[in-house]
C-alpha cells in the first residue's frame, strides 16, 4: 500500500490528540526483502499466510474507529458522541436517524481518504441480543449468511485458515493491549455484476480480536498483488480492494450493543466512486438490517450455548504458546 498523506490536520495536533494517525505513513505488509516477512503456516499443505505489521494495521484502525480506539485503549465507553470526542478527521454525515428501532444510527464518509480514491464509510448501530463478534463476522464471511442481505455476492469462503491461532498471537504481541486473536485467514469473495459494476473479486486477509469485556474487533486488509497466487482457478475478473475494514462491537448491556463497521473499498476499474459510493452504502444498510434481526433471535443464544459445551470437552487442549 502507498505512502499517504494526512491532509488538512497539523503535525501539532496530530501528536497532542491522536499519535496513532502517523500509522498511514508506513505500509501495512513489509515491501523489504521477503526474509523479512512474518508468516505463519495455514491449514492448506505448503501454504504460508503472510502477516501484516499489527501495529500499523490497529493504528489505522484506531484512526477512523472511536470504538476500536475505546477498546484498545481500555476507556469507559459512554457512547457515540462521547467515543468522537477525539477524532482526528472531518467526516461528513451522509444519513442519520434518531429512531431506536432503526438499523443504522448513522453513515458518514470522508472523500478521497489518504488519496487513494475511494472514500471511507462509517456506519454505526445499536442493536439487541448478545454482543457476539464471530456471529457478526459470520454474516460476512458464511456464503449462506451473506446471500440474506447481500444480493451481490456470487461467493466467499475463507480459503485459508491460519493453523495455529497461537502463532498469530505471538505476532500481535502483548493481549491486554490489542486482545486475543480468536479467529485469523485468508478470504475470498467474489461479487456478481449489476447494472453499474462488473464481476469483482478480492483476497482480504480477515481476523477477530477479542477482549475481555466481550468486545470484539473485526477487521481485514487486501493482500498485496504478491499474493495473486493464492487467488482460486484460472478466470480472473476486476479486481476490488479493501484499503480498510474494520468492525468493532461494543456491549452497552447485559442484551445490547453498539456497532461501528468502517470500509474504504475501492471497487477497481474506472467506475467514479460517486457511483458506486450509494451501492456500498445501501449494501452495508443491508447487512444491519438482517444483524439487528438475527442477533434479536435466538439463535445467538444457542451459539453460546453449543460453543460452551464444546469448551467444556476441550477444556484440557493446549497451543503451542501452552507447551513446556
């Protein structure tokens, strides 16, 4: 990823507020000599992921995420308004809604974000049920969960898991700082064509960070063209890029939480962002719709429950971080 820079906000202020902003000055994955490069094998035979520089990757995600920000940072969450009190960037509200039962509080965007061309969307919600943030990813990341809100989506699967979770953690660092990695791959999606835009695919590597207060943090970044040969088959389509994406779940009760999901994606080609910027924005919409409908049902419930009692039988399994 290219060096950018911070437009129209002070070094001054920058390093007085929010020192993390400088994370967009380096790149996310090394661009030095491949011996350099941190991997960790994945559970295809001969197939290394390579894993990104975490502190620049949860820095840019603190940037544009007050929530991110509030977990990392282990603050009080008091909500919304008081998470923005630091925000480094100007973002300009493109919907939002007072209404309790909406879906979606808000969407907000900045144009041209870093210079890469596309803008970066915020969209925030308060919803019900248990703050469960592989459920959410799971709406993501499961063909089937994505075809109830995602009339785009032609197919996406994570393609390669990591093998041991605890060499991602080793990696990340310290977990009172960044959380536990609970879940880290390489994905694959591939979307229909519309009236606008053509077949896309993209090869994002995705993962969960979770905390101790039940707040979790989801987040992906594209891998770099080095990677292409991790791609599925022959037929190649345009390809989309995920500059940033994150998403980060807060409990605010004992039965609810608020939702912060941030996406620059740059959809490729020479299709202007303002038109593909209202066919994102109203996809994303799509996908609180159904969140606020699922996460209200029961099937959350029975989620904890099954994965309880699987923790219950393999409560004696070990890692490598574990082994004497």
């Amino acid at each position: 990823m290219s060096r950018s820079r911070i437009g129209g906000v002070t070094a001054a202020f920058i390093l007085f507020v929010c020192p993390f902003v400088w994370s967009f000055s380096s790149p996310i994955f090394a661009t030095t000599k491949a011996a350099t490069r941190k991997v960790a094998p994945s559970l295809k035979p001969n197939v290394n992921i390579e894993l990104p520089d975490f502190d620049e990757l949860f820095g840019r995600i603190q940037a544009v995420s007050p929530l991110a920000r509030t977990i990392v940072n282990r603050e009080k969450y008091l909500g919304f308004e008081a998470a923005d009190k630091n925000d480094p960037f100007k973002w300009k509200t493109l919907e939002k809604n007072n209404n309790p039962n909406a879906s979606v509080n808000s969407i907000q965007k900045i144009d041209n974000f870093q210079n890469l061309g596309p803008p970066i969307l915020r969209l925030r919600s308060s919803l019900k049920g248990p703050c469960v943030g592989e459920r959410f990813a799971l709406m993501i990341m499961d063909l089937d969960a994505r075809k109830k809100w995602d009339p785009q989506i032609d197919n996406v699967y994570e393609a390669y898991p990591i093998r041991d979770l605890d060499t991602a953690n080793i990696v990340i660092g310290d977990s009172r700082k960044y959380g536990d990695c609970s879940r880290l791959g390489i994905g694959y999606c591939k979307t229909k064509s519309n009236v606008v835009v053509s077949p896309r695919e993209q090869l994002t590597l995705c993962g969960i960070q979770d905390f101790p207060d039940n707040s979790s943090m989801i987040w992906g970044v594209e891998m770099e063209d080095r990677h292409n040969h991790l791609l599925p088959g022959e037929e190649r389509t345009v390809r989309a890029r995920s500059h940033l994406f994150s998403t980060t779940l807060v409990p605010t009760g004992p039965d609810s939480f608020d939702v912060e999901y941030v996406l620059q994606l740059e959809i490729g080609g020479k299709i202007p962002s303002f038109l593909t910027t209202p066919i994102v924005s109203e996809t994303c919409k799509l996908l609180f719709k159904e969140a606020k409908k699922y996460f209200a049902s029961e099937e959350v419930e029975k989620y904890i429950r099954a994965k309880e009692a699987i923790e219950d039988t393999f409560s004696g399994r070990k890692g490598i971080l574990f082994v004497p």
